[in-house]
C-alpha cells in the first residue's frame, strides 16, 4: 500500500440513517489526512436519524454533508474506489453487496442498532451513545493499524477481530 494514500473507507448499513452515518463522520475526523470515510445503505431510509446528528453534533463533528444514501451510488462508474468496506449492521451483512471495483478488504463491524431501540428519550439518548461509543471504538483501533507494514492476511484478520468486539450496549433497559 502506498506511503501517502488517503484509503477510502465505505461504511454499510440497510437504512443508512444511524450507524453507518455515525461511523462516517467518526472516521472522517479521526482518520483525517490518512482516510476518506462514506456510507450508503442498501435501502436507505432518505434521511438521517435526529439522534444522530445531535449526538454528532454534541461530539463536534460536522453534520451538513451527511445524507442517507444508497450503496448504488458507490457501485457505478466514476465512483471512489474503496480500499475498505465495513458493514455496521446484522442486515447489511447478510445481503448481496455490489461488486466493488478494486477488491477492497472487508469486514463485518456489526453493532445495535439505535433507530430500532424503543424506549424513552432519555433510554434511546444513552443507547444512541453506547453505539456511537462502540464505533468510535472501533474505529481508533483501526486508525491506529500499521496498514503499509501489514501483509492481506494479515490485515484481514486485525478488521476482523475489530468486528468481534463487543457488540452489546451498557445501557440498562430495565
């Protein structure tokens, strides 16, 4: 991989509304300079999650360019090519993805989703939390990989034990 490669990183979800969009604009800012973060999803719900973008907004990431999108966008000519597809939900990882140009490495980064989760204000605010906890996360242990030192394999299975991490929210629903 070369030295100063900005590596494009698309984030994957079915609604593209929450977690994939947290996950963007997470990586946007952490792996800035080194990475190039987007998201889609494969039916997306047309607008972003109000959670989200306050709690974005509460974390001092910008906000305006975010849209539910669909992975469409991402699979036709003239589209980024991506170095890295993670998929951040159960349903999106089980569906036929596009064939991405380039052959980017892949991973499965399942977490909760927020958008499904109901309760009060207050219960889904936290729930909301602890995914975006979860993904950001994920996503400075990503960050911080030596990408040029590792082989494929080798890499392969560092994104993967990422995606093993906990999946559970601490967040008491009682």
């Amino acid at each position: 991989m070369a030295p100063d490669k900005v590596y494009n990183v698309l984030f994957l979800c079915t609604g593209n509304s929450a977690r994939s969009i947290m996950a963007e604009a997470i990586l946007q800012r952490e792996g800035q300079g080194r990475f190039r973060a987007f998201s889609a999803g494969s039916r997306p719900r047309g607008e972003v999650a109000g959670e989200a973008l306050t709690l974005l907004a509460r974390n001092t990431l910008p906000t305006g360019h975010l849209r539910s999108k669909s992975w469409d966008e991402f699979a036709k000519d003239g589209a980024p090519v991506m170095d890295f597809v993670f998929t951040v939900c159960d349903d999106a990882a089980g569906e036929v993805c596009p064939v991405w140009p380039g052959q980017p490495m892949t991973a499965h980064w399942g977490v909760p989703d927020p958008v499904s989760f109901v309760a009060d204000a207050k219960q889904r605010a936290l729930f909301f939390a602890d995914v975006y906890r979860m993904l950001a996360n994920r996503i400075s242990i990503f960050c911080a990989l030596p990408l040029r030192s590792l082989d494929r394999l080798a890499l392969q299975k560092r994104l993967d034990a990422i995606g093993a991490m906990e999946k559970t929210p601490d967040v008491d629903v009682a």
